[in-house]
C-alpha cells in the first residue's frame, strides 16, 4: 500500500480547471451590482424612507444594574455635550432622576418640541 502525498501546507494549491472566482452579476442598468456580505443581504443598511419621520434620539440613558452584590452603574449623555457616569446605588440613582430633568431643560430637547 503506497502512501499518499499531501502538498505542504506553505504551497498554494491548483485552482481545478474551469473554475474561476465569483464576479458579481451586472445590474439591470449595465453597471457592477452592489456588494453583498450573504447572498440577498445588502453590505450597507440603510434606512427605509417609507419609515422616516424626521425623529432622532438626541439624549439616552444606559442603566446597568446586575443584580445583588454587583455595582449598578448609569451614563447619561446629550448631543449637547453632556457625558455624566454614575457607580453605585445611590448616585446610580441620583444621576436617573438628574437624567429626567436634563430632558425636560435642554436647549436642542426643546427646540424639538416646539417644532412638533
């Protein structure tokens, strides 16, 4: 019985005849079609203009609060500037209710609500 020779793993390998690599398939108006990460997924996401309403989030809170015996912490932070974190239960919580007044004072808050 003969052994097998393997190519070593260093060395490219021979592409089989007739085999070339995929191209993209050209769009029905003559150019390249676009990228694709999967087939049928697109590699941009962009926004479906039927589902825009002009809203943007302009002020979020994150809240992390794990459970007993582990440090809750807060961030708060505005398109205006403001960047606050909090660890610990009671500044945790102090920076929540601080959080809700920043939302009913800021200037690009209430601008947007005199829009509307």
């Amino acid at each position: 019985m003969s052994a097998r020779q393997h190519p070593s793993a260093n060395s490219p390998t021979a592409t089989p005849a007739g085999i070339s690599p995929a191209e993209p398939a050209p769009a029905p108006d003559g150019r390249g079609a676009a990228k694709v990460v999967a087939e049928g997924v697109s590699s941009a996401v962009r926004p479906d203009p039927r589902w825009d309403d002009g809203r943007r989030p302009i002020a979020w809170i994150h809240i992390v609060a794990p459970g007993r015996g582990v440090t809750p912490s807060v961030r708060s932070w505005c398109q205006c500037g403001r960047d606050l974190v909090a660890a610990g239960e009671r500044r945790a919580l102090a920076l929540v209710k601080d959080h809700d007044r920043h939302r009913t004072q800021c200037h690009l808050l209430a601008e947007g609500k005199e829009a509307a």
